[in-house]
C-alpha cells in the first residue's frame, strides 16, 4: 500500500505515514488519485454540514480555506505557472516551458487564481453541504490519471516524470470505478462528469498544440480547471 500513502502524501497536507518517494512507489500512486480526491470532496461534504449553522458566505469561505489548506495549494501553483507561460510564451514551446519553470507569479497568474477561487467561493455558497461536493476533487484527479493514460508527459526529471511508469491496468480500473462512482449520482453525476471530460479534452487539445504533451504544472491546471467547470455544472442544476 505504499502507493496508496505516497498518492496522499504528495497530493494533500494530511498527515500519513513517512514513506519512501522512490520512483516505484510514485508509479504506484497514481491509481489511488481518485480515492484521494474522494477523500478531499468527503471532508469538504464534512466541513460544509459542521458549518450548517453559520451565514452562508463566512461557511463558503471557509469550506474553501480547507479545501486549499488540504491540498496545500499544489493545485492553484500549476495554475498560476499555467497561465503565466501561456500568456507570456506567446506560442512558443520552449520560452513556455522556460516560464513555467519561474517559481514568481505574473499577473496573468494571480489572476487566474483569484478568478478560479472566486468561482469556487461563489459556487460552495450556492451549494452548501450537498454531497455533490465530492464530485469536483474526485473527477479533479480522475483527469489526471486520463491524461497520463492517453498523453505524452514532456517534461524532462519533472514531478511528473515517476508516473509515466504506472501500470496501465492499476490506472483503467480507477478511472472506471471513479466514473462509476459519479455516474451513480445520477443526473447530476452524469453533468459533472460532461464538464470534466470536455475541459479535460479542450486543455489537452491546448497543450498538445503548444508543447506536444503535458507537464506537471499543466495537470495541475486541469485539476483546478476540472473542479471549477464541475463546480459551476452542478450550481446550474441546483434547485
């Protein structure tokens, strides 16, 4: 079960057993990404109804706060670097990937992480303690696994790098049974689920243009682009 705790270590602040990081057991992991990201949408379904009795705005904005708090903002930062070197990059691969590797934040970058953040605080406030909210972090790390299935990762000794030796087998079976588990919540499931995979094919189809694969700062873009399209799915079918 080593991949099972570095998939935990490496992708929340959760506190797990220390754990080799070899390049084996990184390979590992990436079958668990989905039941990490169930384990996310759970304890933010938990934090929502602890806070039923608070306003509506100060309970959103708190769900939020844990919810970054947990993942330790891994996300948000391939986000910010994402946005950066695609403004910045001016369609060109290489000074893209080159800005991608700046650890500062360009305005293009603050900005797209105020606007996703936004867009899941307004989103949280409109849906309260719903269990929905499991659906954004599991399909958040579902793509994840899709991408590393279906497309090259080009970044060379990148974080990324161990998982390109993750066993195919290990990997479909999660993402059927990550599918399955949406799918069994109905319509709405079935919503979430349109709205990651369209997102999760338009920002492919983005990155493969521009540098012919994906790299980790990338998926961690499709994480947060995932959750905020799912987000916004389910607030429109939310009576």
């Amino acid at each position: 079960m080593r991949g099972l705790a570095v998939a935990f270590a490496f992708l929340t602040r959760l506190p797990v057993p220390r754990v080799n990081f070899g390049a084996g057991a990184q390979a590992a992991s990436l079958k668990w990404y989905p039941l990490v990201g169930l384990a996310i949408g759970s304890l933010l379904v938990a934090t929502a109804h602890l806070l039923h009795a608070f306003p509506v705005l100060p309970a959103a904005a708190i769900v939020l706060v844990v919810w970054v708090a947990l993942t330790g903002a891994l996300h948000l930062d391939g986000l910010a670097d994402s946005a950066d070197a695609w403004i910045g990059g001016m369609g060109d691969r290489e000074r893209t990937l080159a800005i991608m590797k700046d650890p500062r934040s360009g305005p293009a970058g603050v900005i797209s992480l105020v606007l996703v953040l936004l867009l899941k605080f307004s989103a949280l406030a409109t849906l309260g303690g719903t269990w929905w909210l499991v659906l954004p972090p599991l399909l958040g790390r579902t793509a994840i696994v899709a991408w590393f299935l279906t497309t090259s990762y080009v970044r060379w000794q990148g974080l990324g790098e161990p998982l390109r030796g993750a066993p195919a087998v290990g990997c479909r079976v999660a993402l059927l049974l990550a599918v399955g588990l949406a799918a069994c919540f109905g319509y709405a499931g079935l919503l979430a689920l349109g709205a990651a995979a369209i997102t999760g094919w338009l920002w492919r189809r983005a990155c493969i243009r521009r540098l012919g694969g994906f790299t980790g700062d990338t998926a961690g873009a499709l994480v947060e682009m995932v959750e905020a399209a799912t987000l916004v799915a389910l607030v429109a079918i939310h009576g």
